[in-house]
C-alpha cells in the first residue's frame, strides 16, 4: 500500500547527518518524511522518491532539479533545499527546511470569494516569485492554490510561499528529457494552459500566466473556469474553448480588470500579457494599500497549529503527477 512505501526508513539515519521521523505526504512520485538534523537539532523535511520510481533517471533528475531552482533563483518565497543525498537504493532524496503556513486553495474554502484587492496583493507576491524564476530559465507549470502558502511573521506581516518546481520546465533540461516530455501533460490539469494540454514541452512564461489567471478567476468566482466530466474532457476545453468572463460573473470587477483576467487566460499565448512585470503593473494599482492589505491578509489567517498545516503543505507538495495527453 501507498501509505506504507519508505516506512524502512523511518527511525534511520541518512549520511550520519540526518534522522528520519514519520511520513508526511505521499504524493504521485514522491514521500516526504520529517526529520531533524544531528548537527544543531534543527527540524527539516526529506523527500525521496517511491520506490517503484527509485531507478527513474528523469524523476531522479527532477528530484534534484528543485535544489538547482533554489540555488539559481534563490528567492525567499521559494523553500530552501539545504542538501542532498543518495539512499541505499541509489535513488535520490533532497533536504528541504520545513515551513508553516495556511495554502490559499484552504483559504477560498474557509473564506469564499476574495475581495479584489486581496486578490491582488496574493497575485504581486506570486509574480515576483515567477519573475525571478522565468530570468533564471524555469517555467512553474504548476501554479495553483495549493502551491501558494501564505504565512504571518511574528510582527505581523505577511509572507508567501511558492511551492513544488518537481515539474518545472528548465533551460537547463537535456534535449532527450524535452522531447520524451512530448504528447505528456505536466501540471494539474485544471490549471494547465492550452499548450501544456496539448501536450507541447516548448512552454514559457506565458504559461505561468494562464495558471495564475486561472488561480485569479478561481479566488474571486469561487469557481474554476474550466470543467470537465473526465481529465480528457477537461483538457479538451482548455484547448477549445474561450474561458467565461469573471466580470460577468462577480459583482465588483472592474472592465479594466476583467479584460485584464481575460488576457491572463487567452487561449493564443501570443495574446496573453507578455510576462509577470507586465502583469505586475497592470495589478499594482488594484492593492494600492498594500502593505495594509497584506497585514490584514496576515492577521486572517488560520494558523492554530503550525504542524497541522505543515503536513498539508507537504501532502500537496508532492501530488503532482503526469498525465498522458489526449
């Protein structure tokens, strides 16, 4: 059973450097364990792979892909992956440090529809993250509420979290890995954009975009802008199908930010805004107030038990799967 993969690690020691707890999330490709480092006691996460994918070259490549966006980007929404080993299987596994948090997608269940300049605080913070990845060579491909962790300092202020490059596009990715990418979907598929549906590996910011316009749409609908009765089906209208306009469907959109959203979520990428810079500045004067605005995102939140939210964090950090194109 799922629930039971890697439980021979637990209790043990990797490297005489760090010692492994209880499992935390088990997703698609990956378990994440707790663990503490033996040098200072200090709490970490250690994510490995399954072992049916322990001799997966381009999973394992992966694996250590989102330490190489931590180190090259090196943005401080996105978590740290402090080092790296190999177990005795000759799979790999990484060592991130472990963050709290609230994600976004239990946020709109909580509260509902978000107020449009909360929603565009929640975008600024986002774009500055992809901004810094997209100059650094990394496509998300996987922007999504669940992704996005919102966390309160101790003075008050607000801090964000992007989770999960595991299925990033890179610059830096071999020509072979690209191309076996190919007729693939990466990402989950009701915030994928039309040419990840389709299958096509030749992504780039504009991807991103469309993601983060369908996180747009679905914090102030409450709802997302696609469904389908099968994934076939929902990817087939991503592809097909103009997503509905959200002025028309929220009271308190703006035509200027309604045609903004529309843009975000335009089938042709040509047509969408070009990169988060330019969708930076045509939120920005949605959050006038925003360091205001940030400190009552902050204040909301519901962080009653740090752990809790940690372990969901992780669960989420680790679900995302492959899916075959149609």
């Amino acid at each position: 059973m799922a629930s039971e993969e890697r439980q021979e690690l637990r209790g043990t020691t990797l490297d005489a450097r760090y010692t492994l707890g209880g499992v935390i999330g088990i997703g698609g490709t990956g378990v994440c364990f707790e663990a503490t480092r033996l040098s200072d006691g200090h709490p970490v996460v250690v994510k490995t792979l399954r072992p049916i994918f322990a001799d997966h070259p381009d999973l394992a490549r992966r694996l250590r892909r989102e330490g190489e966006v931590s180190r090259r980007v090196a943005h401080p929404s996105i978590v740290p992956v402090i080092d790296e080993g190999i177990l005795y299987d000759g799979s790999p596994y990484t060592v991130m440090e472990r963050i709290d948090g609230e994600p976004l997608h239990r946020i709109l269940r909580r509260m509902g529809p978000l107020e449009v300049p909360v929603v565009a605080a929640i975008v600024l913070r986002v774009a500055d993250v992809l901004h810094r990845a997209h100059a650094a060579g990394y496509v998300h491909r996987d922007v999504k509420p669940e992704h996005i962790i919102l966390d309160r300092t101790s003075k008050g202020e607000l801090r964000m979290w992007l989770l999960d490059f595991g299925v990033c596009a890179a610059e830096t990715a071999p020509a072979d890995e690209v191309e076996r990418e190919r007729g693939r979907v990466y990402g989950t598929p009701s915030y994928v954009s039309p040419e990840q549906a389709s299958g096509n590996p030749a992504v780039d910011a504009r991807a991103d975009i469309f993601g983060l316009g369908v996180v747009v749409f679905e914090a102030l609908a409450g709802r997302l802008p696609y469904s389908g009765s099968t994934v076939t089906n929902l990817l087939r209208a991503i592809i097909r199908e103009d997503a509905p306009r959200v002025g028309l469907l929220v009271d308190g959109v703006s035509q200027e930010l309604d045609a903004i959203v529309a843009q975000m979520l335009s089938r042709k990428r040509e047509n969408r805004l070009t990169n988060m810079r330019a969708l930076a500045r045509a939120w920005l004067p949605y959050a006038r107030d925003r360091r205001a605005i940030e400190r009552n995102i902050a204040a909301s939140l519901d962080l009653k038990t740090a752990s809790t939210g940690y372990r969901s964090v992780v669960s989420e950090h680790v679900t995302t799967v492959e899916r075959t194109a149609a």
